[in-house]
C-alpha cells in the first residue's frame, strides 16, 4: 500500500531528487512518515526557478541530502494540514552568478564615473 501511494508522489520527486526511485524511501502508511537517505538534487532545476527571482545572486552547482524526513500530519486533510519536512544534513555547493558580478561591476563603474564629472564642474 505504501508503494501505491507514493506512486501519487513520484513524479514531484523525481522532478526534485536526481536518480528518484521509489524503491529508495522507507514509507509507514500507518503513522504517515516517509524517509530517503544519501539523495542528490536536481539543480538545474532549482536553478531554473531561480533564475525567475531578479534578485538571484547565485546558482546551486550541487547539493546532496544525507537524510530526509517527511511527516504528513493528515491524510484526511492532506490540502490543509501540514507536512512535516526535517533536513539531518544537507551539503550545498553554490557560485556567485557572473550575471550578477557584471551589473554590479557596471553599476560601481558607472557611479565612479558620475563623481569624477561632479568632481570636475
């Protein structure tokens, strides 16, 4: 049973952990807790999003989970109570964006030079 539900879930997961197989999660259907160990996730695709935020000053190069817990709390109610989600250890490795670098190279640039011209009349 708790194979068949989390067939519901696997398409999300796999869109977010890389190398997603159900057979990896340790599911209880009766308590409502779930738990995968040692997972990669899929950073293209964080970053994708990412990049939606203007402000984004960095993107993930890589980031692996070494244990991640979830609880839902309801499955009754499962649209409105909350699931519980517990992290153990998470490694992330991530750059500044040259995007970023760039525009604020310019910007300093662009001020330095506006104080030199009101420096001069």
């Amino acid at each position: 049973m708790e194979q068949f539900l989390l067939g519901f879930f696997t398409e999300q997961l796999s869109t977010i952990i890389k190398d997603f197989r159900k057979e990896r999660v340790n599911a209880n259907l009766l308590n409502g807790k779930g738990e995968i160990s040692n997972v990669e996730l899929n950073v293209e695709y964080l970053n994708a999003h990412l990049s939606k935020i203007q402000a984004a000053k960095f993107e993930f190069h890589s980031i692996h989970v070494n244990t991640l817990n979830l609880h839902v709390t309801s499955f009754a109610n499962i649209k409105k109570s909350p699931v519980v989600i517990h992290v153990d250890v998470m490694d992330i490795h991530m750059v500044e964006t040259l995007n970023y670098h760039t525009a604020a190279a310019a910007a300093a640039d662009a001020a330095a030079v506006e104080k030199e011209k009101e420096k001069e009349e």
